[in-house]
C-alpha cells in the first residue's frame, strides 16, 4: 500500500508584538516558533521547538524559511540554548554573541 504525503501547513497568530508560528501535518503539531521583531524591524526567534519523534525530517529548517519569506526581512537572529548550537551551525548561522546567531539571508 502506498502512503499519501501530505504537506505541512502553517498557522501564524500574533498577541502583543509576539508571534506565535506551527506547523502541522494533520492534526500533529510538529514544530513550532515565537518570534518578535526589534526595533530594527529584524524578527528575532524566542523559541523554536520540534518534538522529538519528529526531529530530522526538515520541519525547523522550513519554519524557520516560512518566517523569513512571510516578514521579507534581512537575516534572523535566534536566542538558542546549548543543544541547539549545532543544528544553527549547520544551517549556516553565524554566532554574533554567545547562544545568539544570525542566518544568512534565505532566498525567495
């Protein structure tokens, strides 16, 4: 039997200035963000989060693509917690102070 994929789908919510962001496939949540923008208008993540049995499979990585494309900003910065430096350097960023990265600028 053949599996159908489904996409994942995007739901934003904003309250006070922060954003809220999920991804879904169905009715599984498999990663989800908040982020702000700072007085420079650059959108900094708070938090972004996968769940364990869906980590590996790109959903952080397209998340954090979706809200590059949906706020038309320069590079990202992301407030990161030690287990997570890797998974930023991998992508590319660049730690500009400690735990705090920069992206490079995704592509549209």
């Amino acid at each position: 039997m053949i599996e159908a994929i489904v996409a994942p789908s995007t739901h934003v919510t904003e309250e006070d200035g922060l954003f809220y962001i999920a991804m879904s496939i169905g009715a599984d949540e498999v990663c989800t963000a908040c982020y702000m923008l700072d007085k420079a208008r650059r959108v900094v993540i708070i938090q972004l989060d996968t769940p364990v049995e869906h980590r590996g499979n790109g959903y952080a990585t397209a998340l954090l693509e979706s809200i590059q494309r949906r706020e038309r900003t320069g590079p990202i910065r992301v407030i990161s917690t030690s287990h997570a430096v890797g998974f930023y350097r991998k992508l590319g960023y660049t730690e500009v102070s400690p735990y705090i990265f920069e992206s490079r600028q995704f592509s549209s």
